[in-house]
C-alpha cells in the first residue's frame, strides 16, 4: 500500500525525521488507525525518493516510541494501542489551528457544517421494533424479479466491454429513454420521443434538477398543502419564497392559485401526496389554462402512478399539455426499487437538452449498467409483466387493510384507495390520531400521521393532521388483518 508522505531535502529537518513526524501526526488524527499496515521499508523509500535506510531508522524510531509493532514474517503494522503519554499530545511540527489559519473561531467548513435543515426522512427509525410496519412507499423485497434482472445484467456485464469504461450521455441511455417514451404513451396518454426524456438519480435528483434550471426566472414556489416534504424542503433551502396551495378531495384547488406571473408548481396529480386523492380532469385544464396565463411551470410528480387499481388511470398533465407548461417526473423506485436509482424527467426537447447540461454539471448520468440493463427489462417486455404480477398482489393488500378498517373501524374515512401504496385514514369519531400512533407503536404497529409520514403540512392546516397514513405495499394480507385488529383493541382500551 502506499500512504501519503512527502519529504524536503532542502528542509532543516533530517530525512528521517520528516518521515517520524509524519507518520506520527497520521496516526494521532486517525488517518492510519491501530492495526493497518505499514508499507515495506523498500517500497516507501522508493515512493519517496529515498535511501531504504531512512526508512528503517524512521520505522525504528516509531516502534520504539509504541506507534508501530513488527510482527515477525507479517510485516510492520501500526500499534493497537497508542502510548498513553500521545492521547494528549499535540504532533510534533503542528500548531494550534487558529495560529495556523492566522485567525480566530470556527472556518468556513466548520461553519458549513453547523447548518442544520430539514431533509425527506428515508427510513423509518423505529422499524427494528415493529412486528408490522405500514411505512409509506416501502416496496416488497419479495417481489423484485431478481432471476430476470441478474440474467439480464450479467450479459451488460460480460458483453458491456466499451460502454463499461466510456462517459455515457448526461441526458441518458438512448435506449431507455426510448423505452420510457414507449411505456409513458400507453400507460400516461403521453406522446413524446427520447429527445424529451432525461434520465436521472431518482425523482428527487429530477426535482433539484428542475430547481437549479428555474433559478433566475421562477419567482415563487408554490407547493400542495398537505404536499411532499422532500420538493418542499428543496426548494426552500434554493432560496425561492415557498407558498401553500390547499387540497380538497378534487385535489389541488385551482381558485387558490395566485394570478401574478413566474411561479413554479409542484403537484401530484395522479395520487396526491399525502391524500391520495386524484386531480380531476376538469381542475386538470383549468391548472393548464393557469399555466398558460400566468407563465408558469408545472412540475408533475408520478410518483407511484404505475399502479391505479381501479379504473383507468387520467391522462397525465403533461399528456394534455399543447403549451410547454408541464415537466413530467417519474421513477422506478416504486414498480421495482429505490436502489437503482433511476428516474426519468419528460419535458420538451429543447427542456431536456437544458436539463441534460445541468446532469453532466452535477453527475453526468446514472450508471450505464443500470440503464443499459433496465432498458432491456422495458424492451424485453418483462417490465410489463413485472407491473402486472404486482399490481395484482398490492390491490389484495389495499382490499385487505380497507376491508379490516372498515370492519373494525366503522365509520372511517379512507382516502387514496384507487390507486397508489398507501391510504390516507380519518379515524371514526375525530378521535386523535396521534395517541393511537403512539399507542400502536408500544405493540409494534407501524402507522404514521402525514407529517410522521413525509408529508409537510402549513400551520394554519389543521384539517390534515388528524389523517393517519398507512402504507400496505410491503405488508402481507394476514398481517395487515392482524394489524387492524390489534389496533382495535388498542383504541378500544382507552
């Protein structure tokens, strides 16, 4: 292994003594740590330009002082157990950092580093504690087709040669994007090429993507109200005024839209986070017409816009869009996993070619053995199938938990139910959901209000507070009756 060391022969300091204080000074700030090995005196002094006698005096020197121990035919390896007399020393040649920086207090980086902001919770902390958890947007390990994709993947992986070493293009694989623009047209009424797809890290790379390109001309953010906190917490720290648009159970209102220009509007129209509710298509033209009059944007999320169980899906914004208003995002994070890594941005050509640009500022593109390996899974028609065989599992799980709340929770108000892995509940009676989230999770339950559940709510809206979320996607049938049942009996008891 090589370290990094440097030496000066025109420094007053001996050969040796560089080599000591150095290594010394890295294994008191933790850059080498009890255990790791030492190069070979040989190979260190031709790394450094030196004779190998410097080296072995240097390596001397430190194992009589406890920083390095030789272990016979292993080799020189740093102590496990630093001397107690360098706990509190300060390594040789070293200053304080004030005195170093010529300055006072805390860096720029330390500075940096004290900012604290909210950021989307991605994981459920309490989970290692449930027996049965509706965290929202968990997708089922057991139904990602792990035969296909490894087929698929060790032929990208074996035959990829070139592509494997080459910069791909920032704005995607061409083949999925044609993939993509295949699937959208069926499944979303949306009609657009590959040119107008960009592939990107997710749906939340796709939104900051989309911040970035705006700045200087959106004047104002204007977010559903209760809306996603992950668009909401990023567009507020790119410093644009962030404002609330409430929802009903249409959706978005279009009414409380403001008529001054430059605006960019995050929706989910397809299943509104958190409500689940769908935007119908009369507000759907209306937010068009906006648009229109009002020069603005639209970022569509279709976030699990994949699965709709009953009816047929609306035709997406974007779809219905004749005047460039509207930027579709998607992902696969829902209808396979979230560790791919892979979403998608439809917009017009000369939009994506922008977003594109900003891609290969910030990282040039996914993977090419993701993209080149997805693609095929979309080109192949095991996509398709793949949607198929989940959509029909996930609509016996929401069957499953709206059939158990009804029948222990007379009374309830379910939202969401038409599509999508997760219901929005109001629990009977306007009892408090918070005490019964509470309560459940003392027996190992998972349920969660929508702001517990990633959702940011404004402080005047207190009519979404009292809504409990549960996702049922990665819950099997028995569990969730289980569930529902025990919950029963928890709000029975107070």
């Amino acid at each position: 292994m090589q370290i990094s060391l440097f030496v000066d022969p025109n420094r007053s300091k001996t050969l040796q003594r560089q080599v000591v204080d150095q290594i010394r000074r890295m294994i008191l700030t933790g850059r080498l740590k009890g255990g790791d090995p030492m190069p070979g005196s040989r190979a260190l002094a031709t790394q450094l330009g030196v004779s190998r006698n410097t080296v072995i005096i240097a390596y001397e020197h430190l194992v009589s002082e406890g920083y390095l121990v030789v272990r016979p035919n292993l080799g020189t390896f740093v102590t496990d157990e630093l001397p107690d007399q360098s706990l509190n020393a300060t390594p040789s040649g070293s200053v304080p950092k004030a005195a170093a920086t010529g300055r006072r207090g805390p860096g720029m980086l330390d500075r940096i580093a004290d900012r604290a902001f909210p950021v989307q919770e991605l994981r459920n902390a309490a989970a290692g504690r449930l027996h049965t958890d509706f965290w929202l947007g968990r997708v089922d390990p057991e139904v990602f087709p792990v035969a296909e994709w490894r087929r698929i993947l060790d032929l990208k992986l074996r035959f990829g040669h070139r592509a494997l070493t080459e910069y791909g293009d920032p704005q995607g694989l061409a083949e999925l994007r044609r993939a993509i623009a295949d699937h959208l047209g069926p499944a979303r009424g949306i009609s657009c090429t590959e040119q107008e797809v960009v592939i990107t890290a997710g749906s939340q790379e796709a939104l900051m993507l989309i911040a970035r390109a705006a700045e200087g001309e959106a004047r104002v953010f204007l977010h559903e109200d209760p809306g996603y906190g992950g668009a909401i917490h990023l567009c507020a720290r790119s410093g644009v005024e962030c404002r609330p648009v409430p929802v009903d159970r249409e959706g978005l209102i279009v009414e409380a839209l403001p008529e001054e220009p430059g605006a960019m509007l995050y929706v989910t129209p397809s299943h509104q986070f958190p409500t689940g509710v769908t935007l119908s298509l009369a507000r759907r033209l209306e937010l068009l017409a906006w648009a229109e009059r009002t020069d603005s944007l639209i970022v569509e999320d279709d976030y699990d816009g994949d699965f709709r169980h009953d009816g047929s899906p609306l035709t997406a914004l974007r779809g219905i869009d004749t005047t460039g208003r509207v930027l579709f995002v998607g992902t696969f994070s829902k209808s396979l996993s979230p560790v791919l890594r892979i979403g998608y941005i439809v917009g017009t050509a000369a939009a994506a070619r922008t977003l594109g640009r900003w891609k290969q500022l910030l990282t040039n593109g996914p993977p090419w053995h993701m993209q080149a390996t997805l693609a095929d899974f979309m080109e192949s028609g095991a996509f398709a199938r793949h949607l198929r065989r989940i959509r029909r599992v996930y609509h016996d799980r929401r069957d499953a938990l709206i059939a158990a709340i009804e029948r222990h929770f007379p009374g309830s108000e379910i939202l969401g139910r038409r599509g999508g892995m997760h219901i929005a509940w109001r629990l009977p009676d306007h009892r408090c959901a918070r005490r019964l989230q509470r309560q459940a999770l003392m027996r190992g339950i998972g349920i969660y209000t929508a702001e517990d559940g990633g959702a940011c709510l404004s402080p005047g809206n207190d009519r979404h507070r009292d809504l409990l979320m549960l996702g049922y996607a990665a819950v099997p049938e028995g569990r969730i009756r289980a569930a529902i049942a025990d919950l029963a009996a928890i709000a029975g008891e107070t």
